[in-house]
C-alpha cells in the first residue's frame, strides 16, 4: 500500500488516539498535576514501544520525566533527533472555553483541547507518522532519536542539564521540531529564523515606606513617576529602541530576504481583527512583519507598585516595579544587551531612587541557511503533503532549546509547525485545524523519507549568527 493512502485511511484512528493523550491534563506549572504529568510520560513511551521503537526510556529528573527512545537499525543513513514537550499550560480561566479543555472537541474542522497545537496535536503528528512508515514498510528509512519532555512550560531546566550530560547519545545529523507554526490556513510553512530574548526586572526604591500623599507630596520623588519617564525615553519618535549600541550588531535583512517576505501571503488586516487593534505600529522604516520577525524591541511587560485595592488610599509608594523584556535578532548577544539596557536605566534614573537591576533570563537569536539541502527537502514533503508549495518564515518568538542544542550538538534544525498564530495556544479554546494535523502526518512522514537520500554527518550548514 502507498504510505500516503495508508495514511489517509487511518485518520479516525490517529485522531482518536490523540483525543486519547489530549484527556491527560499534564500541567506541568501546577503540584497537583505531577500524577498526570507521569501519565502523559507513560502514554508518550507506551506508544514509542508500540511504534515499534527500541531502547524507550522514562527518565527521571528533579521536577518532570523525559521520554528517549531510538531507532538505529538503517546502517549508512542519516540520523534524526525529533524533539517535542508532552506538558501544558494551566487552562484556566476555565469559564472562557466554550467545551471543557480537557475532553477533546472538534467543531468546524478544528480540534479544540488544551495542547492540541502546543504541543501534543504536533508531537502526536511525528509519532503517527513514525507509525505509518513502520506499517508501510516495517522499518524507517532513516535513524531516528526521539526525546519528548515534560518541564517546557517551565522552563526546560531539567532537559538542559540532560543533554549536556548526553552529548554522545543524542548526538545526530539533523534536529526536527514541531513547535512552530504556519503562516497562514493550509499554507505549510518552514521557519528558519527565531528572534532571542532577555528578560528584565526592575526595582526602584525612593523611601524607607509608603508616605501620605498630602503630607510628602512634591517633596519626595515617586517612584511610579519615575519608572512612567524612563520607559517613556526608551523609545525615540521613530520607534526606535533608545540604548546607545542596541542596534551595533544587528543583521540586516536581504533585498532577496525582503523580497520573499512581501510575497508571503499574510494579511496586515487579519492580525489587525485578530488582535483588535485599529492600527498597527512599531520602527518606522519596516514592514509589520519586518518588525515582527527580524527587527529587535524592547517591551514593557508590567509595571506595579503603590496602592491598587478598591477605594481610595492616597500614598505615595516606597518601591516601584517593573518587568520588561528584549526580543533579539541575529546577531544580537544577549548578555551584551541586557549591559547596554542596564547602563542606560542607570544613567538615566534620578539620584533621588535606588535600583536594583536583573536579568532573569536569556536565550539567543536563531537564524538558518533556508537554502541548505535539507530545508529543500523539508519543503519538497510539505508540498506533498499538503498539495501546494511549502513556503520559508521566520517567528518573533523563542524557543531556547534550539539554540541551546546548536551550541552543544552542533546540528542544523528544522522547525516544521502545523498550528496559526490565532490558535489561541496558552489561552482559552486552544485548538488545531484537523486539515492541518492530517496534513502534518503526511508531510512529516515524507520528510523521513526525503531525509535518507541526506549525506549523513554533512546534514547541511550550521547556522549563521
């Protein structure tokens, strides 16, 4: 039988199966979820053992296990390390979900569940595709490594540390994500490009405690006060982002890299009605996706401090905080900005507060050569998969574990993703298109089989920063 009929007759099947792992609530962010947490690892590994898969493991960590197993049985082919996460957010408020989140509903071809993009529906794509070519064939054409974890909503810690201990064993030629998404309905879509982040809390302390309004008013500085001026200077009339040096490094964006971004068939006007904005905004000079995917920003995530209970009480607050945050492009170092954001914040407080200044997080830009042999084969199996030419994006977000496997392992990744940016991932109705989920087992399945013609260890040029 074809592989691709094979596919198509056992849609029913696949989907029941993830309406089977979706029922799981693995919340990885909430204590009592840790038995649904070992659930959904267990499940993870049953079917790595039914597929078929040798060597399947539960690994115990600090906080959540992480599911390996391995196939290496195709001597003289490349090897594959497909990586995913099993856990989810926390799903309330659950009054906003118009079905239960987690009894797997489908409604106007879309499957609506906690994690059905983020990301269970598209790990569940490469195992049902894994499935489908041990079917077809009895074997798969390339080797292949799997490693899924349960801490991604959290912060991967436990997985960083595991594969910096197993280099050797996770070792591959190419690494394959599906965490991603398209770029718009039924347009499959490769990213190559994922900006980098740092993250920032602020402290501004102006007085040993909270002072009555009326008595110390216009006498002492206000710390809200300040923190509302300096973000207001971080930005200059342009957009900009106003840090002496923040731009030194940035890569600039082709003509041909431009050129392939207008021809993208993404609509300002939809993000408008999807984000309810009447206009959109940002570094004058750019297009939106421009500004989105390839220029850097620097984001007030949350600013707080005083009074803000019901009534009135009229203080003038000790401390004022605030959370903000970088998002980088190539070749942005992290650490180098979060000095440059931190010298400017300092130079440009009164002397009349104290700061204190930390970074709380950093991941790096992430940029690939799109034009490399196995994104051309990448986009060939989509193409397939889906009947209608695969094209190339980038996403304004992060996802530190490519970068931190790029560092460590040295190997080229493809992130292929199957969800839209109005899946409501992380939000209320969290759903995936059924199209694009059967298009996904399609095109992965055929990526596997496009990958065994990859000249194994030369998987394609490592990144550029």
């Amino acid at each position: 039988m074809n592989l691709l009929e094979y596919i198509d007759q056992h849609k029913d099947e696949h989907l029941k199966e993830l309406g089977d792992l979706l029922r799981i609530p693995s919340v990885s962010a909430k204590s009592e979820h840790q038995g649904d947490i070992q659930r959904a690892a267990q499940w993870i590994a049953d079917k790595l053992t039914a597929i078929g898969m040798d060597g399947v493991e539960i690994i115990p960590t600090k906080r959540h296990p992480l599911v390996y197993a391995e196939w290496l049985r195709a001597p003289g082919k490349p090897t594959v390390l497909f990586y995913g996460h099993y856990d989810v957010q926390p799903a309330e408020p659950l009054e906003l979900w118009t079905s239960p989140p987690f009894e797997p509903t489908v409604r106007k071809g879309l499957l609506f569940a906690r994690g059905a993009a983020d990301d269970k529906g598209q790990v569940h794509i490469h195992l049902a595709a894994l499935e489908s070519l041990m079917k077809v064939y009895g074997r798969l054409p390339v080797n292949v490594k799997v490693i899924v974890e349960g801490e991604e909503e959290v912060g991967s810690e436990n997985l960083y540390k595991y594969i910096r201990a197993s280099k050797a064993k996770l070792r591959a030629d190419a690494l394959v994500v599906s965490d991603t998404g398209m770029v718009a309905p039924g347009v499959p879509s490769i990213t190559y490009g994922l900006r980098g982040l740092s993250y920032y809390q602020l402290e501004i302390t102006a007085a040993k405690q909270d002072l009555h309004s009326g008595v110390y008013g216009g006498g002492v500085t206000n710390p809200l006060q300040v923190l509302a001026e300096l973000f207001a200077r971080l930005h200059d009339k342009d957009g900009r982002v106003a840090v002496p040096g923040f731009y030194r490094d940035v890569r600039a964006v082709s003509g041909e890299e431009r050129q392939a971004l207008r021809a993208l068939p993404w609509s300002e006007k939809d993000v408008k009605r999807f984000v309810g904005a009447t206009r959109l905004t940002g570094e004058k000079g750019y297009s939106t996706l421009e500004r989105l995917w390839c220029r850097p920003t620097l984001e007030l995530n949350g600013m707080w401090g005083g009074y803000t209970g019901q009534g009135a009480k009229t203080v003038i607050p000790a401390k004022a905080y605030a959370k903000f945050s970088t998002r980088l492009v190539p070749n942005q170092d992290p650490k180098k900005i979060a000095e440059l954001v931190e010298k400017q914040v300092r130079r440009l407080l009164p002397k009349t507060v104290t700061c204190k200044f930390e970074t709380l997080s950093t991941g790096k830009p992430w940029i690939a050569p799109y034009q490399a042999p196995i994104f051309q084969m990448a986009s060939r199996a989509l193409s397939e998969g889906f009947g209608r030419k695969a094209v190339f994006i980038r996403e304004g977000g992060s996802i530190p574990f490519v970068t931190e496997v790029d560092d460590l392992l040295g190997m080229p990744c493809v992130l292929i993703g199957f969800g839209l940016p109005d899946e409501n991932a992380h939000a209320p109705d969290e759903h995936l298109s059924l199209e694009h989920y059967f298009g996904g087992i399609r095109s992965v399945a055929r990526f596997y089989e496009e990958l065994a013609g990859l000249e194994s260890t030369k998987a394609g040029s490592r990144r550029r920063r």
